[in-house]
C-alpha cells in the first residue's frame, strides 16, 4: 500500500486506488475513522468506523450508546458503518446503511 500513499498527516492519509481516484482515510473523533473516494461528480462514502476500547463492565451501556449514536449519524447520510469493539470478547460488528448486521468476525490474533 505504501507505494499507493500520496499524503499524509497526523489525521489523514489520502492515497489513489487502482482506479486512479484519491480516497481519503480520516482519523477523528466521530466517527473515529471515516474513508471516502473523491469522484468527479463529489465525494463517496465508503466506510465508517467506530472504536469502542473500554473493558469497564460498569460502563458497557455508555459505550453501546455512543457506537449506536454514530451507526445512526452514518447511516442518515447513507455510510456503511462498521463498530469494533474491544470489550471482554473482541468482535466487529457490520452495519450497513440498510441496518443489516453480519455476524461477528473471528477473533483477530493477538486480540
């Protein structure tokens, strides 16, 4: 990917896919990762991520709350969502912008 990287800062990396388009992988707060492809006619969404990292079981339903919130921001504006958790069991969960969820990924290794 390294050779595909065209900038990059402490909260972006814009590289160019196989298609020759700049897609724009952004780091921030909410959502946390937001990647987007720069089209002639604007830009497309292409993902949404979330980050939930607390292990703290007394604070589980905060931390649902605020994955949820942002699932909800993304999909009003039609950006598949996707909410990794790291809590106890680490899974990923895949929301579409439809509310589809597929089944938990395996765990990763390491995790």
């Amino acid at each position: 990917m390294k050779q595909h990287v065209r900038e990059r800062t402490q909260r972006s990396i814009r590289i160019e896919n196989a298609a020759g388009r700049p897609v724009l992988i952004e780091f921030s707060s909410d959502p946390d990762v937001l990647i987007t492809e720069k089209l002639q006619s604007g830009v497309r969404y292409i993902l949404s991520i979330e980050v939930k990292g607390g292990t703290d079981a007394s604070n589980i339903h905060n931390r649902l709350g605020e994955a949820e919130k942002s699932h909800l921001k993304a999909k009003k504006f039609g950006i598949p969502s996707v909410i990794a958790s790291r809590s106890f069991q680490p899974r990923i969960y895949v929301r579409t912008a439809s509310n589809r969820v597929a089944p938990p990924l395996p765990r990763l290794p390491g995790s």
